[in-house]
C-alpha cells in the first residue's frame, strides 16, 4: 500500500474526531479525568475540523498534514497531564489516548513525508 493512499482518510478521520470533541467536549474530557478540561477539547475539536478540511482541499501538500502532526502534538501533551491528574480507569483511557495520538502523530509524518516525495 502507498502511504499516499491514506491522505484523504487522513482528512476524513479528522474531520469526524473534530465534530466528536465539539458536540461531545464534557464527556471526552470526563472520560479522561479532567472535566476541567471540556473547553481544551472543544478548541481541540475546532483544530481537528480545520486541519481534515485543509487536508481534504490540499491533499498533494504535506503542509496540511504537517499541521495535523503540530496539533498530534499539543494532544500528546494534553493526554500526559491527564494520565498523570487521572487515576484507575481514566488513566487507563488517558494512557490509550496517549499511544494512540502518539501512533498517529508517525503516520501524519511518514504521510507528509510521501505526499513530499511524489
């Protein structure tokens, strides 16, 4: 499979995680142990919905997903002060939250870095 089969799916992903953190933003941050943090989800949420509709509009610029890989990120930070704040449970969610931006935080790289290539 080529990595640059994956930009669109890329955008889309973003596109939908992004309307999840804006329309559900006390639940995520709830279920990660920080109610505290509703609003950095929802700002979250709003750079996840710009960066899948740049991704979707440029999808032959690395720039875009560059910019995704930024905002990987500021999430891997926001999920590390969960998991050191939460406990059982939700710590378990903000740890999984953490290796899963962390996976994803390669994958936007090795995608920029093939898009760049081609």
């Amino acid at each position: 499979m080529r990595l640059t089969s994956l930009v669109r799916p890329l955008g889309w992903f973003s596109l939908a995680l992004g309307a999840a953190e804006l329309l559900a933003p006390r639940k995520i941050a709830n279920a990660h142990g920080t109610p505290e943090g509703k609003n950095v989800v929802r700002g979250f949420g709003a750079r996840e919905i710009a960066a899948g509709a740049a991704v979707l509009a440029k999808p032959r610029s690395a720039v875009p997903l560059l910019a995704r890989a930024a905002g990987d990120v500021l999430d891997i930070g926001a999920a590390g002060v969960a998991a050191r704040k939460a406990s059982g449970g939700k710590r378990a969610m903000a740890l999984a939250s953490l290796a899963t931006v962390t996976a994803f935080l390669a994958l936007d790289l090795l995608v920029a870095r093939a898009v760049a290539r081609s």
